[in-house]
C-alpha cells in the first residue's frame, strides 16, 4: 500500500481525454486558459491535446497552436498523446516534455481505435521510439495501454496479454506505462490483483493509472490502485472525458474528487485543492453543460456549516 508518506503524483487529463468528446469544439483561446489556470494547481502533469488525426478527433485540431501558445510552469511535465511517428514528429516541434503513445490491449478497440492490429501498433511504438532518439530528443515517452481491464467489445481481457505488452513497452525504452480502464470496466479487486502483479514485475514509479467512472467504481479503484502501492493517476478535472470510439465511454474520475479524497486520507499531492476548485468551477462555462464532479458542488467535507439558528446557545 502506498503509505500516506508517499507522494502522489496527479496526471490532468481534461484538456485531452476531456475536450475530444465534447459536444461542441472548445475554442482554443478558452484551452489555453484553461490549462495555463491548471499548471498553477501543483498538478504534477498535464496532458494538453493529443497530435493525431483531425478527421479522426477534430476538437483537437489546434494542437500545435494550443502547445505552443501555453505558459510552461516548471515543475510541471507537459504531456502530448501521439497515435504513430507522425504525431511524435508534430509533438517534438511543440517542444512536448512527454510522448504518449497509446494502443488497446484488446484487438477489437485497438482496430476501432487506430486501425491496427495491437502487433501493429507495438511496431509503430519502435518507430515512435527510432524518431525521438534519431532527433536526439529530452523527452520523456509513456505507452498508454487502453482497455487494461476489460474491452467494450471483447469482454475480458487476459491479464497475462497486459502484462506482456507493459513488458515489451517497458523493453523498447519507455520511462512509464498507463494501464487504462477505457470504459470504466475495472473493479477494485481486479486492479488490486492486475496491479500488484505490474508493480512486482516492473516496480511501481513505472506505472500510472487511468480510470474511467463510467459505472461509479473510480474512486474505489484508485484506493484499490493505492493499495497495489501505485502513486501515479490520471484524473480529468470535473470528470470530464471518454473515447469517441469505444461504445458507452464516459468521463474519467474526477481531478478535484481524487484529491479530496487523497488529503482527507493523509496523502500529499502538492496540488492545492482550493485552487483547483475554483478552476473546476469554471468548467461548466467553458464546455456549456454541468459536469459529473460532486465536490465542486458539495464543498470539502472540511467546509462546516454555520450552526441552525434554533441550536446556537
Ligand atoms: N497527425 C495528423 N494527421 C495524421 C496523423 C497524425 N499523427 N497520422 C495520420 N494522419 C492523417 C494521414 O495523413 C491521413 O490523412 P488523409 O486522409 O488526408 O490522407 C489520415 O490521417 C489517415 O492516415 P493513415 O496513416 O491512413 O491512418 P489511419 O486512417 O489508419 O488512421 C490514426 C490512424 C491513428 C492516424 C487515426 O485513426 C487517429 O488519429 N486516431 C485517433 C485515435 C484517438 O485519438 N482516439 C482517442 C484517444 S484514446
Ligand atoms: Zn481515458
């Protein structure tokens, strides 16, 4: 179990796995503000847009104007997620901290996905990998791996093919894996037996991961993600986001509901929760609807309330 002595790292992700399932196109002076309002929370990454197709995700079409326009705050790792060589290509010139690369575990979502097979995919990671060392970049590469712990499509998946593609990521040269809970499949159980196996296997500042709240287990899964001894999470502030090609997909957990929970548990984060609120408050103006977040609307639990009238002495 992570100890309440271990910091845990928070990994934004609203501005990427967010915004490319929104409704309507989020203007990207309005994404720019948004994260330049995030990187002085203490959040310790933020993934910023993701470099891929425009006709597959058009909400992010502005990557490049949104990467290049943001403040860098230091301290804070700035993320890009890339589909292929391509987008590592347009990442680099953005001057990305860190290289996402990404690809489902299961076939059926990584075809839907990105129209490869997962081999495929692997493949395209080793070019990903041949690009950056050949531009003699300083940058960081993570292998997100979608549908870690069940697929839309497929069911179950092995946790054996999971562990073998973190493995043979982990041998290519990356610094870190995400096992991903894609469409909120994942219960408490599974992650703690999932995790505990990767943490064993490739120690636990390897590893990150990425829960969706689509059936409400998200919170119990970071716990059960603690308890595996993992201090790496993804969060999307307000609970926003989903992928536009796996079935059902719904917001991620929530950045400021994770915190919250992690400080009413003892946990450091370095993020201050007062300071994300007040960003996530803003967050129904900018994408136009309310969002799933709760703390936003109910407050701390260390935000009391005036005694009733009729019970003051
Ligand atoms: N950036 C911009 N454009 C890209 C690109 C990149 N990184 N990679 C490919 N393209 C363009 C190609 O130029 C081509 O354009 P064209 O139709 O105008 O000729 C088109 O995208 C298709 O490229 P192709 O290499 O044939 O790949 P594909 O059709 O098999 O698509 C992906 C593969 C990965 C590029 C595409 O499916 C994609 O971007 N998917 C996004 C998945 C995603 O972000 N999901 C949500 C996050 S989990
Ligand atoms: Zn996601």
């Amino acid at each position: 179990m992570a100890t309440a002595s271990h910091r845990i790292y928070i990994h934004e992700v609203a501005s990427r796995d967010g915004f490319q399932i929104e409704p309507s196109f989020i203007p990207t002076e309005d994404k720019i503000r948004f994260i330049n309002a995030l990187s002085h929370t203490g959040l310790a990454k933020i993934e910023v847009t993701s470099f891929v197709s425009p006709k597959a995700i058009p909400h992010l079409r502005d990557a490049e104007e949104v990467m290049k326009a943001i403040e860098r705050v230091p301290g804070v790792v700035y993320v890009a997620l890339v589909p292929n060589a391509r987008g590592a290509e347009r990442a680099l010139m953005c001057k990305a901290d860190e290289l996402n690369v990404f690809m489902s575990v299961s076939e059926t979502h990584n075809r839907a996905n990105v129209n490869r097979t997962s081999e495929q995919s692997l493949a395209g990671f080793k070019e990903v990998m041949d690009a950056v060392r050949a531009a003699n970049a300083q940058v960081r590469m993570n292998a997100s791996l979608s549908t870690s712990f069940g697929c839309p499509f497929e069911g179950d998946v092995p946790a054996e093919r999971v562990l073998a593609f973190a493995e043979r990521c982990l041998e290519l040269g990356m610094h870190g894996v995400t096992l991903a809970d894609t469409t909120g499949m994942a219960n408490p159980r599974q992650v703690r037996e999932l995790v505990t196996s990767a943490v064993q296997a490739f120690g636990a500042d390897k590893i990150t991961l990425h829960f969706h709240n689509t059936r409400g287990m998200g919170l119990a899964n970071v716990v059960a993600g603690l308890e595996a001894g993992v201090t790496r999470f993804d969060a999307s502030l307000g609970g926003l986001g989903g992928c536009p090609f796996a079935p059902g997909a719904t917001g991620n957990i929530c950045t400021e509901d994770v915190v919250h929970m992690l400080h009413e548990m003892g946990f450091t984060t370095g993020v201050d929760l007062d300071k994300l609120l007040s960003v996530a408050r803003a967050l129904p103006k900018i994408v136009g609807h309310d969002v799933p977040g709760q703390v936003a609307k109910a407050g701390k639990s260390s935000d009391l309330h005036p005694l009733p009238e009729n019970l003051r002495v």
